[in-house]
C-alpha cells in the first residue's frame, strides 16, 4: 500500500514571523545598494535635486520591497496555483495596449489606469516565466529531451512576443523569447534542437531585418555598426554614450562633473544610458562596483534555484535570473556600443516604475523558491509509488 505524502510539510504551518526569517536578507541588501546607487545618481542628472527622478526612485523602491517580503512569504502553492492565471491577464494586457494603448515616442507600450501608467510587457517577463515553471514542474515525468512536450511552451513564447513586436518594442520582445527559451533548454531540450533552433532563428533575423523591422529599428542595427553615419540623429546615443565612458576613465571625473550627463548631451541618462553617466563620473571603479553588485544577487539566483527541492521553484527561480541577466546584458553591452540601442534599462538602477515593480516581484518569488525550498510540491497529492515512478 503506497503511503500518501502530503504535498505540504509542516513548514505550512509556519508564521509570518518565522517566514520572515527564512528570507534571504542578504539579497535584499544588494538589491537596496543598487537602488540607492540609482538614487545618487539620478540625483546628480537632476542637477543636485531629489526632484523630479531620486526622490521617486526611492519612493517606489520603498513600497515594492515591501511587495517582494509579502510575496516571499506568502504560500508557493498561491504562486503555483496564479501562474496560468497571471500569463492569461497578462496577453489580455497586451491586447489592450493594441486597442487602447498611450502611444509615446513613435511606440504604443503603456496603459493609463487612471493616473497610473503601466508597461504590461514588463509584467509579462515574470508571467511568462510563473507559467512556463509550472508546466515544466508538471511534466516532470514527460521525455523533455524530445520536441513534442516543449511545443506548448514554445506556443505560449510566440504569441506575447509578436503582440510585443506589435508595439512596435524589439528589445523587450527578445527578452521575452530569451526568458523564455532559457526555460525551455533549462527544463531539457535536446542540444541538437538548441542548435537547430539557433540557425533557424539568426535565418529568422536576417528575414525579419528586411520583411518585419521598421525604419527605425533598421536605422539602430545599421548605426550599432557605424555610429559615424549619423551622428546627430540616429547615431548620437552611441557616439555620446562612448564620450561619457571614455571622459571617465579609471577613476572618473567625480560626482556631478561629468560633461556629458551634466551639460545634457547624454540622451536619457536617467533611464537607458545611466550606466553610462555612472562611468564618466565614477570611473571604471564604479562601474565594476554597481556591475558586482549586479553579478552578487544573480550568485544569489542561482544558488537559490539549485536549493529547491520542487521543480517550481527550481525553473522559476532560474528564469528571473535569467532575466535579470538578458537585462544587465543588453544594456551594459548597449551603453558600450556592442549591441544595437534597443531601449532597455537597468533595474532598480534606472529611473522607472514598471520595471522596478515587476523585478522586484520577481525578486520576492526567487526569495519565496528560498523560504519554500524543502517543499514537497506536487499537483494536489503525491503519492510515494508516483515519486519513485518518476525517478524511474
């Protein structure tokens, strides 16, 4: 007769109090440097004033890391259980950024919800990645070394990524195609897939420069590869990003000196080309300080998706570490001219709301995958005949 184990342990019955023990504080202070580092530094594009970006910034990081210790403690069978859920609401999002969409800046990514605005793209990220843990912890069983299991998940990666290139918003469509197929390779597909799929897809590139991308995001690729183009048009973020970087040197010129973040020639230097500004005025040591910092909490993700027990938290503590990289990646690779500007900022760093809150959510599930890590998380019940039968 099989003995039937409760999918929870006693650890359900802890406290909020012992929860918030399990919490991995540690990540959270490297998360608060970071954003206090943002702070500083918006501060300094401001002119020396909180106003109008610092004093925000740190607003906000207020609210959300309280939102990312609730999410932490909060039962990772809620999260298990809200994953479809939370994917479906976040593709009627982006449908309604289709019909009823803010259009700003030649592109229609925001919904106004009253005096609220709202990026679903970047709440999609973290859905897509709830989503796709939950299936792969389901099929757990499945022959995930073969094509068929990942067909559905590759299904659930298309289709926000073309309501995304709708927008038109290129960067963030690839970050979510590399969310998601992180996941996919992660839960065991084939290599050779992997390398059939990579060819298919830089063929895929090369078709969709000349039969899908607009004008302007043609014009990113070409002046990525040669910024003297244009050098006052689409070419002037490289240009000026590469002065600010090369003006800063080792040691840079100090707080509040830079030429180029203070004289206004760096282009959003509060959101995409902070890092730039942090360069010029603080110098390669500031640089590798604010990028350890970064390298520190994706340690922390990693370690936290080896630790858990149940494949849930195993794939979606992974997939937001993964996704914190893709970010860092693109734009300190942007910044420096090594990829094309596609307009993506650096979290908890960069000014800007939606992307804080939906990391710093992220965030609070890689800490939730921590404090549930020795759950035993099935879909309902799981029995210890069914356990070993999947081991087998």
């Amino acid at each position: 007769m099989s003995v039937l184990l409760p999918t929870y342990s006693e650890e359900g019955r802890d406290s909020f109090r012992a929860r918030l023990g399990k919490i991995e504080w540690g990540l959270v202070l490297v998360l608060a440097l970071i954003a206090c580092t943002g702070a500083l530094l918006l501060y300094g594009a401001a002119g020396g004033s909180f106003e109008p970006w610092s004093a925000n910034h740190l607003i906000r990081f207020s609210i959300f890391v309280v939102m990312m210790v609730v999410v932490a403690t909060v039962d990772v069978r809620v999260w298990y259980h809200l994953a479809y859920p939370a994917y479906g609401i976040a593709v009627l999002l982006l449908v309604a950024v289709e019909l009823f969409g803010k259009v700003a800046m030649g592109a229609q990514r925001w919904l106004e919800l009253g005096p609220i605005q709202v990026q679903p793209s970047e709440f999609m990220k973290i859905a897509l990645a709830m989503a796709l843990a939950r299936y792969y912890h389901d099929g757990e069983a499945r022959r995930l070394d073969l094509i068929t299991p990942h067909l559905i998940p590759l299904v659930m990666i298309a289709v926000p990524s073309a309501l995304i290139m709708m927008q038109p918003d290129l960067g963030t469509a690839l970050m979510v195609v590399g969310v998601g197929c992180a996941l996919v390779i992660l839960a065991g597909l084939s290599w050779w897939f992997v390398a059939g799929a990579g060819a298919l897809g830089i063929t895929g590139a090369v078709l969709g420069y000349f039969f899908v991308m607009h004008e302007f995001q043609k014009e990113r690729i070409l002046n990525f590869l040669d910024p003297s183009r244009d050098p006052l048009g689409t070419g002037y973020h490289i240009t000026q990003s590469k002065i600010a970087i090369g003006s800063g040197g080792i040691f840079g010129v100090g707080f509040m000196q830079g030429s180029q973040s203070q004289l206004d020639f760096l282009p959003e230097r509060h959101t995409d080309f902070i890092l730039a500004m942090l360069l010029e005025e603080f110098g390669m040591i500031g640089g590798v300080f604010v990028l350890g910092l970064y390298v520190a909490a994706l340690v922390y993700g990693v370690l936290i998706a080896r630790s858990c027990r149940h494949l849930f938290g195993k794939y979606l503590a992974g997939g937001i570490t993964v996704l914190l990289f893709i970010y860092v990646a693109i734009n300190a690779g942007m910044v420096v001219g090594l990829l094309p500007v596609v307009g993506e900022a650096l979290p908890l760093l960069s000014h800007g709301g939606s992307v804080m809150m939906s990391m710093l959510f992220g965030f609070g599930l890689i800490q939730n995958a921590w404090v549930f890590r020795e759950r035993t998380l099935g879909t309902g019940f799981v029995t210890r005949d069914r356990r070993e039968a999947r081991r087998g």
